[in-house]
C-alpha cells in the first residue's frame, strides 16, 4: 500500500501487495510518466528492472524514483 505521510514522500510498502514485482514495474510506468520521461526512458528503466533478481528490481526502481518515494521492507 502506498502511504503519504503528510510533507513527505509517498512510502511503497514492499512486504505487501505493492511490493510485488508486476506492481512496481506499474509505478515505475506511472512515476515515469509523470516525470515526464520519454518512451524510450521508460522501456529501457524497465527492462533494467526485469535484467535481473528482485532485488536488482527493486535498486534499480529506488535508483530511478528514490527522490520521489520511498521503498519499505
């Protein structure tokens, strides 16, 4: 679940339903979208994402987004 602490950043919890790969793959898209990256940005965050484990998954989304949310185990 995506929390908004107030004047802070959104927190994606990743023991929960958010935290499973298919769904941060969908933020990335999201977060990326609104940033305003180009299409070819996009594919090429998220074919690093999916380049390796979950953990590599989830560096490369902190690498990318970490200044906009923040990811809790």
């Amino acid at each position: 679940m995506i929390k908004d602490k107030s004047n802070s950043k959104p927190t994606i919890d990743l023991t929960g339903p958010d935290g499973n790969a298919f769904a941060l793959i969908g933020y990335a898209r999201k977060f990326a979208k609104q940033l305003d990256f180009t299409k070819e940005q996009i594919e090429t965050i998220i074919a690093e994402m999916m380049s390796g484990d979950y953990e590599n998954l989830i560096s490369v989304f902190d690498k990318n987004f970490g200044e906009y949310v923040d990811l809790e185990r």
